[in-house]
C-alpha cells in the first residue's frame, strides 16, 4: 500500500468512524470547539478504552480482548465482533516480514497471558501455531523441559522455529538452560509483570542472546487496543504492518509533530481498527527514524504499567 493510498483510506476511516462511533465523535466535537482551527482526524487517548465501549457497531460486540494491567489497575477492554479478520490482519502483517508461518515451528513461553482469558496476543499465537505444518508447534506453561528438548531438536535437524516469550519467562528458561541455537528467532513480547527486577531492554536481550547464542532478540510492539502490530528484528527498529502508520506527537502538543530522532509520544493509525477507533494516542514515548520505522523509548510519566513491550531504556 502506498502512501497516498493509505492516507486516503484513513481519511474515509474517520469519516465512518465520526459518524458510527459516538464516544469518538464526542471526543472529536470536544476539540473543534475548544480548537477549531485543528483538522482531523484526532488520536483518541488510549485511556478511553478503560471507561468507554468505543465501537461503531449497532449491535453488541460478541468478542472482548482485554489488557493484562497489575492487580487493582483498570483493565482496557477493545471490543470487536469479528475476531477472523484480526488473525488475518495479523498474520499478513507478520509473513509480510517473515514469510509464511507454514514453514516455522512455532513455540510460545506466555505464562501470565495464557493463563487468562481475552488476551489478543494468546489469540495470535494461538492462530499463528495452527498455520505452521511443524507437529513440535506449540504452548508450553511448565514443560520448559519438553520445550528445550524440541529446541535441541530443531537445532540438529535444521528445522526454522520462532519462539514467542514474555521477557520473565525467557530469562526464567536461560537460567535453567543454555541453548547454542544461532538461527531461532526469538520474539520477546513483554515486560517484567512483576515477577523480577525491572531492567533496561538492553540489558534484557545480553541474557537473552547469551542464552539462545543468538545475534538478535526480536519483539512485536502491540497491544490489546489495536489489531496492527509492529515487528521487530533487532536493535529495538520497528516496522510497522501494512495497515499501522506511526506518528511521533510533542509530549506538551499532542497536535504537533516531533522532530525525527527526537522523543515524542507514539501515536497510532491502525486501519484494521475499524470496528471501534483507527487514530489512537498511546503512553509510549518513541523516535521517527524518518523511513516509517521508530523505536520504541519507554513510558509517558504516570502512565500504567501494561503488558504491551515496553521497558525502560
């Protein structure tokens, strides 16, 4: 898709969304009084999907993903009713980078998200291990044995293998085993949760490389309230899928564009979105490489600790 192609597409967006999505109209009419000179469309602040039902459907969603958050914070709910075309939206996304998802074994280490419900990154996995032909494909909650056996496996017999983990889970894995696996791609998916000492990204990916024997720790930028991601393949670069443009605001003027490789905040166009909002303004501070490609640079102060991909730098 080509610039223009998505501009146009996003301006029709906003129009449907102005129109069918009343919680996004209220917000939008808010600014034109207040700002009348502002054009849109307007980025929703991603705290409206704690308090607010933001859908343009007519009839009640049949499907939530919801936030993973810390005991007592409010949780994000995105409700949609076609939960097909999020798994399609997302795999195109990811073999548009990768390739298909047929030729790798597929390995996920999410406890925490797997062990609740509505997680949209469960959901991911979940469809992305049905589209791999390897039989070792799979989830594994306690059975890192099992889990590092197939990789010893994979290893020896030449076999592509992506292994999706939550970063506590994959320092937990390296600190029982030591794996020399140069070709596996590892996917770190997020943060501590909690469950040990926070630490840099960097410092986080020395462990993880030293452990797989790895050049590069890969990681998905997504959360529950978009259905687009970006992906990573090392160094904290991200690409965006075909259907997400990213904007990079002044943290003090959300409706002023930050210089490229200053840090602003992240703001979202997700043209999958377009059951409930496409334009969202998130708590995440990152840079504009300027190519379509951004970094991700921490948390906007008061922000809620999530279970998107995002640590301190």
């Amino acid at each position: 898709m080509v610039p223009s192609e998505f501009d146009d597409l996003a301006n029709e967006i906003f129009l449907y969304q102005y129109r069918n999505n009343p919680i996004y109209r209220q917000f939008c009419d808010s600014i034109t009084t207040l700002a009348p000179w502002r054009k849109p469309p307007f980025y929703l602040p991603i705290s409206a999907f704690k308090s607010n039902r933001i859908t343009t459907a007519d009839v009640p969603p049949t499907h939530f993903f919801e936030s993973s958050g810390t005991t007592g914070s409010t949780n994000s709910r995105h409700y949609i009713n076609d939960v097909e075309f999020y798994l399609q939206m997302s795999m195109k996304g990811f073999e548009n980078q990768y390739g298909s998802l047929s030729n790798y074994c597929i390995l996920a280490l999410l406890p925490h998200y797997l062990e609740r419900q509505h997680s949209s990154l469960v959901e991911m996995v979940r469809y992305f291990i049905t589209k791999s032909e390897k039989q070792q494909s799979g989830f594994f909650l306690n059975e890192t044995k099992s889990m590092f056996q197939i990789l010893q496996e994979n290893k020896r017999t030449g076999i592509p293998t992506i292994l999706f983990g939550v970063s506590f889970a994959l320092l937990d894995f390296v600190a029982e085993f030591q794996l020399d696996f140069p070709e596996l791609i590892v996917m770190e998916t997020g943060g501590m949760k909690g469950r040990r000492e926070e630490m840099t990204r960097n410092e986080l990916h020395f462990h993880i490389k030293k452990g797989f024997n790895i050049q590069n720790v890969h990681s998905e930028y997504g959360m529950t309230e978009l259905l687009s991601q970006a992906w990573s393949k090392g160094e904290g670069i991200f690409t965006p899928s075909q259907t997400m443009k990213i904007s990079i605001m002044e943290a003090t003027d959300p409706f002023e564009r930050e210089k490229p490789g200053k840090t602003g905040v992240i703001h979202v166009t997700d043209l999958a979105n377009i059951e409930t909002c496409s334009f969202i303004a998130t708590e995440d501070l990152g840079i504009d490489l300027k190519n379509g490609n951004f970094l991700v640079q921490g948390r906007l102060d008061q922000a809620d600790i999530r279970g998107c991909n995002l640590m301190i730098v």
